[in-house]
C-alpha cells in the first residue's frame, strides 16, 4: 500500500510569518505580504489585526499608502516562549539564513 506524502510541517506560527515579512519592508502591501507568507490576503488582513491589538505593529497612513512598523521591545506573553521579543525573532532569523549560506 502507498502511503500519503507527509503534510508539510512549519515551526513558526503564520502571526510569525508575517512579521518575518514586514521586516523586509513596512511598505509591502497585503497582496505582496501575502504571496511571500503562502496565505491568502484575508488572513494577512486578520493577522495585521492581531499584532497591531497586541501591540506588535504600528499602523501609520491610510488606506493603500497604509505603513506597518515593528516594536521591537514587544514581547511575547505565552511561558514556553519566554517572552521572546519582535527583536529576538527577527535576529533568530538572520541567524538560519547566514547557517543556509555558509
């Protein structure tokens, strides 16, 4: 009997994604962040909501001119994590790419 191929597996949470991406620009647009997040444009909309209530993001602009900046200091709440902050992830990040690289 064949056996289904394994479902893809991540370790980031799509909220984490996203930010990843935001990093890359403040200007990107929900379409562009959500080609490079594998998502559609209604959950980056969802998630954009959710960092900015939880204090994550900040919104600056209107409408299609709308900029999204990253609190660095902002910090998770949940134990496991250990209060991992925007600044901790994104350098945990760098730190993956330059290992792929080397």
């Amino acid at each position: 009997m064949d056996r289904p191929a394994p479902a893809p597996v991540g370790f980031l949470t799509p909220h984490a994604r996203l930010v990843l991406a935001l990093a890359r620009g403040p200007a990107r647009t929900v379409p562009q962040l959500a080609a490079d997040c594998r998502t559609s444009e209604r959950t980056v909309r969802r998630i954009i909501a959710d960092l900015v209530g939880g204090g994550f993001l900040t919104r600056e602009g209107a409408g299609q001119r709308v900029r999204h900046g990253l609190r660095h200091d902002a910090a998770t709440w949940h134990p496991f994590e250990g209060r991992l902050s925007v600044r901790t992830l994104l350098l945990l990040a760098a730190v993956d790419r330059e290992e792929e690289n080397a």
